[in-house]
C-alpha cells in the first residue's frame, strides 16, 4: 500500500476540509507515492519519535497534532520542529497529521472520550453550520433512478444513519434545441415538452466537485439543467466537542475520583462544585475554552476539556463545573482509536503505538 491510499482511507474518516483554518493536518513530509513499510501512530511528532519510527522500521508516523503550524522560511535545525523535519526527511520517514478535522467528526477524539468514560446517546456538542449544499437537477422520469444511483455513489444523500436521501417533484420539462445542438430526446428547432423529476439531494460541501461530476456523467441530457445552494443547516456528524450521559448519576466528588481514574490523570482544576449528582456530560479534547457556552446550554453538569486560563475559570458564573484535565491527558487516547483505524484497513504491515513520552508538562508531587 502506498502512503497516498492510507491517507485517503483516513481522510475518508476525517476529511481534511473539516479542520480548523488555523490548522495544518495532511501529510507533511514524504512522497506520497512511496510504499508504506510500517505505521508508527503518536500523539505529537517529535526527534524522539522519529528516533522511534527509525528503530521499529516503520517508514510513516501518523499524529494527532501537526508538526508544522506554521510557514517554514528556513530549515536549519534552529528549534525543534526544523530538526524534527530535518531528521525525518534525511531517514525517508513521512509524517502525517488528522488534527482537528479529527476532533470534529463523530467516532472521532471527542467520541473517543466519551466511550473511556462510557457515555451514553452521544453526540456532537456544536454542530457546525454552512457545510452542506443541496443539488436541484432535471431528469426525464425514466432516468432517475440512473441518476440518482451516480449521485448516491460520489457521496449525496447521506443525512446521519441513513442514506440514499432525495426528494423528488414530478411535472414537464420544455425546451427547444438549436440546429447547434445533438438533443438525445427531441429534434432541432422543435419545442419539446418532456415528463421529468426534480431532484433535490444533499451533500457535504467539499464533495462538490465529485457531485456534479457525478451528476454529468449520470444524466441523459446534452445541457443539464441544475443548481446548488449552500445550506445554512448545521451538519449534526461535523461539529466540536461531544455531549453523553452516564447510565447513572454519580456524586461530584466520585465522578471526579471516577475521571481521573478512567482518563488516568494525576490532577483535576476544577471550578466550585455545586452538591448535586452528575449525569449530563460535556467533553473537549485539548483546549476547549470556547465550548463553554456550548456546553452551558446542552445542560451538561460538567464540561471536561483543558487548557482553561485563571480568568476563563469565572465564566462558569455557577451554571457548570468546569474540569481541566490538561491537554495531552485529555487526548492521549487518540493513539488507540487512530491505531484501531488503520488496523481495520490493513494487515500487510506493521503498526505500533509510539512508546516516546511526548507530554511536555511535568507534575511535582
């Protein structure tokens, strides 16, 4: 297997387009054309973990947080990140980001939380909005279902668990064809009037290319008549965060003992607790400060993330409990379910989950 077909396999799960603007999530170093000889899966791409990836023979190191951020001007070994890339360029090795285009799918980090703390009827927390498009065509009535069969394979029509979704109106096309035109139903020059069906499907925006390349391929006529609309609705499998519940309410202080035991965490900043059960939980994995209100409003009793600054602590204002669990706590599980991916795809070569220590804090007892 290539590099570029492992990649495209986990950008099915997580599609690149799906990640933050600030982000870099891709394939950062390597030729996407070499053979993948193993996979070492880690959180952070590190000299370590490259050292690492060297020594296990493995030639493509998967990460969760990208290496490069930011635009390169020089490569000189200044820091840490230039001798990263240094290094894993000068031992052929390719390195490979899903960030937040992970974070922001269903089953992907947040889910992952959720299922260590054995959540329940979980979902995304903040859907985002402005990602889906809707496809209008024309089709003649005895065309449809060729069409639609196109349009369902390149991606349409998918709306959570169900798929093959469309709408379609009947009612009578006309046009008349100039002596330019090659028409597969009427002649030149002649009104034609035709039974047809119009057909609405939905997509994830970034598919548009693929769906009307889908659509021209799968339809009968020479000019096909269409359009696109970009959809306000929010996309309820695409958002931050995630939001569960526990099959049974748990005491503040044992939910707390509870959460550092299941995400195996050393400490816990907290907000003041509130002396009532917990049951509704909201989770963020890294920093997710931004998600309070989000989490305010699902009703959640507590909002596990980290990261949160002095002052961000007040925001609570006594509707939540907020709990810092630290960053690379909160997503050191990612390793797992990235591995769990890419071992349900391949069996030809060997994956490893990095053993290189890559938590830059340190706690003092």
């Amino acid at each position: 297997m290539k590099i570029k077909e492992l990649t495209a396999y986990l950008e099915k799960i997580a599609p690149l387009p799906y990640q933050e603007s600030y982000d870099n999530a891709g394939l950062i170093v390597g030729n996407p054309n070499h053979e993948v000889k193993g996979v070492l899966v880690s959180l952070d791409s590190t000299e370590d973990v490259v050292e690492e990836a060297i020594q296990k023979g493995c030639n493509l190191i998967v990460a969760h947080h990208p290496i490069v951020f930011k635009g390169l001007k020089k490569i000189t070994g200044k820091n840490y990140v230039e001798r990263t890339i240094i290094k894993a360029i000068k031992n052929d090795i390719a390195i490979y980001a899903t960030h937040t285009n992970l974070d922001n799918v269903v089953e992907g980090v947040n889910f992952k939380i959720a299922e260590i703390l054995e959540l329940q009827q979980v979902r995304i927390l903040a859907p985002k909005g402005d990602i889906l498009m809707k496809l209008v065509v024309f089709v003649p009535t005895e065309y449809t279902g060729q069409l639609l069969d196109a349009l369902y394979a390149a991606g349409a029509g998918e709306i959570g668990n169900y798929s093959q979704c469309s709408f379609r109106v009947e009612g009578k096309g006309t046009f008349k064809p100039n002596s330019k035109a090659n028409p597969v139903i009427g002649q030149a020059n002649y009104l034609e009037e035709v039974e047809e069906n119009r057909v609405e499907v939905i997509f994830p925006a970034y598919l548009k290319s693929q769906i009307l390349a889908a659509m021209r391929r799968g339809h009968v006529y020479e000019e096909v008549a269409h359009y696109v609309t970009l959809l306000n609705n929010q996309h309820q499998e695409v958002g931050s965060g995630a939001f569960g519940v526990l099959a049974n309410p748990m005491a503040e202080t044992d939910f707390l003992a509870y959460l550092k035991q299941k995400m195996n965490v050393s400490v816990i900043r907290h907000t003041s607790l509130f002396n009532k059960p917990i049951q509704k939980v909201a989770v963020c994995g890294g920093a997710g400060s931004f998600l309070l209100n989000d989490a305010i409003r699902s009703g959640a009793d507590i909002f596990i993330t980290a990261d949160y600054k002095y002052h961000e602590f007040f925001d609570a204002e006594n509707y939540i409990i907020i709990a810092d669990i630290g960053h690379y706590e909160s997503e050191q599980f990612t390793k797992e379910l990235l591995k769990d991916y890419i071992c349900k795809k391949i069996t030809n070569f060997a994956v490893h989950l990095s053993e290189t220590p890559t938590n830059p804090v340190k706690y003092y007892y």
